[in-house]
C-alpha cells in the first residue's frame, strides 16, 4: 500500500497511521512484536519523522501500541475494555467557578519524563514547557494546575501565561478539539495541603487530561482542585 499525493487525498499522516493500522490488525504485526523504528519508516514511506510522529501517537492514543523505554514500540493485544473518556470539544468542557484570581507560580523547560515522552512520542532528552497555575478565590487556593506542552508549539518559558493557555495555543495554530480526561478523588497528603495551606483533612479532586489538536497530542495536564465547591458541567455536542 502507497501513500497518495493528489488533491483532495487524506493527509500523509492520516494515510500512514491506515497503513500501520492495518498491518496490525492483519497480524502482519502481531501482539509483542516490535514495530519498526521511526527511521525505518520515513524510509520505507519517504516521509519526515514529523508525519510518522502523528500517525503513531494515533496508533498509542488508541491503544494499539506503546513505546518501552530499552525495548522500542510494541504492538500491544487489543483488550476488550469499558473505559470513561472525555472527548468532546473542548468547548463543551466547562468549569463553574468564580475566579478571581490565576497566578504564574513557575514557567519553564525541563527534561520530559517518561509519561510525557511516551505521550508526545519525544524523548525523555527533549525539552518541553512546564507551566504552573494555581487559581485562588477570597486569597484561598482552590485549584493548582502543572502544564507541560508538546515541543513543537511556538510557546517558550517568555510568554505571558495569566490569561487563557487554550487562547494561547490557539493562536499558535494549536488549538485544543478534544480531550481525554481521567477524573479521581482522595485525601490529600501533607505536601498537598501545605499547596492549599491547609492543616485538616481535606478531599481533592485529581484530573488529569490530554488535550489534542485533531489527534495530535498539544497538552498534558496535572490539575488538583479543593472538592468543596467545585462542578464540572459536561456538555457533550457535535
């Protein structure tokens, strides 16, 4: 199968992920197997590595394969698995909260780790941007918000991030269509509350999401939110 350059054709990437895609659901590429490097595939395909990145992130985000550190990328066996996923326009994701206040705590680029490696198919050398927000309401901290962003967007450690980061993004031509989302509640932990200034017990809530620009991988999000007082309100539409 050939990639197809006319008018009106699919995007390379787009191809290139239907190609691989079907290679692992014929079993050319069985459940265990390596894939092959991305090298081999700008070869193979006469691609940039950019094109190759977008298709096997598609291929992770959608659980076909996943990259081992050591090991390579590896064709992963397809469970059969209910999974609550967020993915909706973002505009359709609203949070209810009077803010009063968005503070910078930190910018900076910092060496990914490996879940943020893996999630914008880099390596754990690359540099991406951390941002860190906390939003506060009467001067109390209700919410604490650690950004990293995928090191092809336009952004550095000298913008100004008080305002809008999904403005930002996408006026950078990086502009948020979907996310996946994974929601979770506990006890926070006395690092935490010192965070909040809190000395009592006190619930949290953890969200942790992936912002994606059709499919690319653009935003990874850590968010921790006093649960008293906070709503989520899901509007889900096409």
């Amino acid at each position: 199968m050939k990639l197809k350059y006319d008018v009106g054709d699919k995007p390379l990437w787009a191809q290139l992920f239907d190609i691989l895609l079907d290679r692992i659901v014929s079993k050319e590429y069985n459940a265990g197997d390596k894939m092959p490097t991305d090298l081999e595939i700008m070869q193979e395909f006469d691609v940039s590595r950019m094109t190759v990145r977008q298709a096997m992130n598609k291929l992770i985000n959608e659980g076909y394969i996943e990259r081992r550190r050591g090991k390579g990328t590896i064709v992963l066996e397809k469970e059969n698995k209910v999974e609550t996923i967020l993915k909706s326009s973002f505009n359709g994701v609203l949070e209810k909260n009077d803010i009063k206040n968005r503070r910078v705590l930190n910018v900076e680029m910092v060496n990914a780790g490996q879940e943020i490696a893996d999630f914008f198919n880099i390596t754990t050398k690359d540099k991406v941007l951390r941002l860190v927000r906390e939003i506060r309401i009467n001067n109390m901290v209700v919410s604490i918000h650690e950004t990293f962003l995928n090191p092809i967007v336009p952004l550095d450690e000298q913008g100004d991030y008080s305002g809008s980061l999904y403005e930002k993004l996408m006026g950078a031509g990086y502009g948020i269509s979907n996310v996946k989302e994974k929601i979770s509640a506990r006890l926070m932990n006395q690092k935490q509350k010192e965070l909040f200034e809190i000395k009592g017990d006190e619930a949290m809530i953890n969200r942790q999401r992936r912002g994606f620009c059709h499919d690319f991988p653009v935003e990874f999000t850590n968010s921790m939110y006093l649960s008293q007082g906070y709503e989520l309100i899901i509007d889900l539409c096409e």
